[in-house]
C-alpha cells in the first residue's frame, strides 16, 4: 500500500485524533475498543489526547476509578480496555492462545505444577474486598505491584527471574485471573488485582451477549470500523486475530448504516461522516501532531503503508524490533520521530526528521513546540 494522505486524514478523524470529543479517558478507550498498552505512558497519552483538556492524571484517576484497566484481550499483547469489556473479549479469544502459552511455558521450563503454584499464591494474595463492597471509589490501595507480586511467587518457592515474572503475569492475564487495574501513584503503574474482584459481574460473555459468539464479534466489529475505519475485515482480523470466517459471518449486523468504500482494492467501512468531512474537520486533521509512539493510527492496522514508506518505517522502528518511536505528522505526512530529552526543566523536543524528507516548515516547527508542552505527561 502507497502513503494515501486522504486516508490518513479520515483515519485521523475517525481515531479520535483530528477532533479529540470524547467525554473522559472510560469513553475513549470504550469507543476504540482497545487501545495498545504497553507503553504505559503512551497510553496514557494516547486516551488524553481524545479527551479535550484531559491530562495523564485524569487518565490514571479513571483507572484508580475503575473505568480503565489493562489486560491481554488480543494478540498476546497487553491493551488498556474499558471494564466492561475485558472479560468477554477475553473469553473470544482465550482458546486460541492454548497453543502459544504452552510453548511459552516450555520455553521458561515451567510445568504445570508450577503454573498451578503460581495461580493458587497470586489468587491468595489477592483475595481481598470486591469492588461492589467498596464505598463510591474502588480502594486505591487493593491489589499489589508486580514486584510485590513476583515477591510473593519467590516466598512461595518459585524460582523467579524478570523473564518468569513477565510471562506469569501475561499468561494470568490472558487466562483472565488477573487485571492491572488501580494507579499507584509512587509506583507509577497500575497495580495488579483479581479480575473477580475489579471486573464488572455482569461482563462475561454469557452476561453481554448470551453466550453469542457471533453477536459479539458482531459489536467489536462494528466498534473497530466506527472508530478506526475505513477498515477492512482484514485489518480487523489482524488486530484481534479473530478468525475470518466468524468475522465474515459477523460482518452484515456489524457494517448496517457505515458507509462502503474500499482501501487497497479491499471492501472498507466506517462512519458515514468520515468520508463526507467538511473543510473544517480536514483542516484539523491536517495539524501538527505529536503521536505516541504505539497510538492506535499506526498500530491499529495490518498494512502500516498508508502513513509510513519503508525507510520512514524502518526509523520509527529501528532494528524491526517492536519498539515504535513517537511520530511528528504535519498536513497528514509524518515528517520524523520525536522524544523528550533532558531533565527537569531542561527538557526539551528532540525532533529527528526522517532522511530525506520534507523540512519541517517554521510553521509546524511552532506547532510542534506548542504542542510538546501541551502533551500529557506522567508525573516524572
């Protein structure tokens, strides 16, 4: 796929980025469905910058709050989901992981008794008050860091390494025993609690959606495609790693009013007003922005070719190796990668335009300027 700047300016509508209008960090991370989690700082960045005036702190108050926690829903791969909507996406696509948590397990030279000490100490540990007995706001307090909880694991008799640590919290995740749910502030991170205890009763799959797996794929479907479209079934597919033929069967309920167009000789949908944008939408699509490196424009899609050229990918991720760097888009073109440097008050944007490139125009230089200042960061 060739850079298409219309499609990247409607994908930058649709993401929530052009025209940030969401009510508060819980409805953005509800409307896109997922967003990618690693990076907790860009998330956290990544929710904010749809919210008009949010800031990081109002991202990690809805995530004390309860609305926004972080688990494996998809892909192996951690993703800040609303509460509500982590258990039965989990439960979808639990079966297919089966294979690659065993490998995995295998390749930490843990057995099953192991695993089976793992789930009885973390659980154990994390028995405590549900959140329907905490008054008004959940505990803050609930739950332990995963040093505590790697901490517990080694009184416990297993043998702990970063790697093991990793790989038990991931895999409790996926298995849906675990969630990083309230903000520890001292920590910086969310600290880690039983899903039993922190997820909404009444979000399983059989709750939501009858036991329907259909009707389900059906709703984050249509999710995806309403706040990442024009999509395509593949691209979808992609991101969840949901199978095409239940897709394909989901597609009709999900795609009934969105608009059809196609992007790369495929079928693609998305809200009608994505591709009717007026003069006024365009243009502030076409601002200068500074995008977290794992936001859900340049993660949220299988073929990347629409907003990066092969050499401008190979800068943001050097060495391939997964970890993506922050873009600087101005008028829908990535002109380089970004980062704060510095310390303290000394920091500063450090702005790499990519070889060979546009030059980054006074105006957009000002822009750029505004803002990085105006980026909501964690609390150092």
């Amino acid at each position: 796929m060739d850079r298409d700047l219309d499609l990247i300016r409607q994908r930058l509508i649709a993401t929530g980025l052009a025209v940030p209008d969401d009510a508060s960090p819980q409805d953005a991370v509800r409307r896109l469905g997922c967003a990618q989690g690693q990076d907790l700082p860009g998330v956290v960045a990544s929710l904010a910058l749809r919210v008009p005036g949010a800031t990081a702190e109002d991202v990690t108050a809805a995530m004390t709050d309860g609305g926004v926690v972080r688990g494996y829903p998809m892909r192996g791969t951690v993703f800040a989901v609303h509460a509500d909507d982590l258990a039965w996406m989990g439960e979808l696509l639990r079966p297919k992981f089966g294979t690659d948590l065993a490998r995995r397990r295998a390749a930490q030279g843990v057995d099953e008794a192991t695993v089976a000490l793992v789930r009885d100490t973390a659980l154990a540990a994390l028995d405590g008050p549900t959140r329907s007995t905490v008054a008004d706001v959940p505990d803050p307090g609930l739950g332990l860091t995963r040093a505590e909880l790697a901490g517990r694991w080694d009184e416990a008799g297993v043998e702990m390494t970063s790697a093991r640590s990793y790989h038990f919290i991931s895999t409790m995740m996926i298995e849906g025993h675990l969630v990083y749910g309230p903000w520890d502030a001292e920590a910086k991170e969310q600290r880690i609690v039983a899903a039993s205890t922190w997820l909404p009763a009444d979000s399983g799959l059989a709750a939501r959606f009858g036991g329907d797996r259909v009707a389900a794929i059906a709703h984050w479907l249509r999710t995806y495609l309403t706040s990442h479209g024009p999509a395509t079934l593949r691209d979808f597919a992609w991101w969840t790693k949901l199978g095409l033929t239940e897709i394909r069967t989901a597609a009709p309920a999900a795609t009934e009013g969105l608009a059809e167009t196609t992007v790369d000789g495929q079928a693609a949908w998305c809200r009608p007003e994505v591709l009717e944008a007026g003069e006024d939408l365009l243009r502030a699509a076409d601002r200068a922005m500074l995008l977290p490196g794992f936001d859900e424009l340049v993660l949220g899609y299988q073929d990347r070719g629409f907003l990066l050229t092969p050499a401008e990918h190979d800068a943001t991720v050097p060495g391939n190796n997964g970890v993506f760097r922050g873009l600087a888009l101005d008028r829908a073109r990535p002109l380089g990668t970004w980062r704060r440097a510095g310390s303290g008050r000394r920091r500063r944007l450090e702005l790499t335009r990519f070889e060979g490139g546009r030059a980054v125009p006074k105006r957009a230089e000002a822009a750029f300027e505004r803002a990085f200042e105006a980026h909501p960061w964690l609390a150092p």
